[in-house]
C-alpha cells in the first residue's frame, strides 16, 4: 500500500487549484507516515486547517475510524488562496499511482468554468 515505487498523479483539478509545491509535500508526507507503517486504510483524506503563518500551512490526514487523525505542517510561503474553502482531497492508492484528488464532498460549484 503506498509504496513510494509507485507513480504520483494530481487530477487537473486539484492542480489549479493547489500549488505542486503542496501536492509534492502531500506525496511525501504519505511516503514517510507509509515507511513508517502508519497507514492502515486506503484511500486517507486530506483537511486543511484555516490558520496559517507566512512560510507555513497546516493539514490532517484522516484515515476513517481505523486510526486517529494526524495533523502536519506543509512549508508554503506563497499565497494561500486555496484555504477557507474546506476543501478536502483524497489521495488513492491505485494499482501503479499515487492518486490526489477532490472528495466528493467538496463543493466545487466555484471551480466550474
């Protein structure tokens, strides 16, 4: 599960809407908690936090009931547009890639064009 061998891909929605230096710090956030042995469940939610420093964001990898949410910083120093809208990605372990999407539970009326 997770295995760091494996492709990583961002839907292009998540890409407009987040920086590559982000999805990139998710990936390897996944990789270490992996190493680790600390993921139990795939797929794992990703939530953004709302409060933030200049150089420094915050996340929760949420895996179900089956362990305890696990918050982490993400170093960021460029604009944040993409928080305050309680956007929550999901990061899907496929067969050959590493998947971060939107969760259907977003609303994304506003990133329709």
């Amino acid at each position: 599960m997770y295995e760091a061998t494996k492709r990583r891909h961002v839907s292009e929605q998540v890409a407009e809407v987040f920086p590559k230096e982000v999805t990139d710090q998710i990936f390897d956030v996944i990789n270490l908690m992996n190493k680790a042995d600390q993921l139990v469940t795939a797929p794992v939610a990703i939530a953004f936090s709302d409060d933030y420093d200049d150089d420094e964001l915050y996340a929760m990898l949420i895996q179900g009931n089956l362990a305890p949410a696990q918050e982490f910083p993400l170093t960021y120093a460029g604009d944040k547009p993409f928080l305050g809208h309680g956007y929550i990605l999901i990061v899907k372990d496929n067969a050959k890639t590493i998947y971060i999407d939107f969760s259907k539970a977003n609303d994304l009326t506003e990133l329709q064009k």
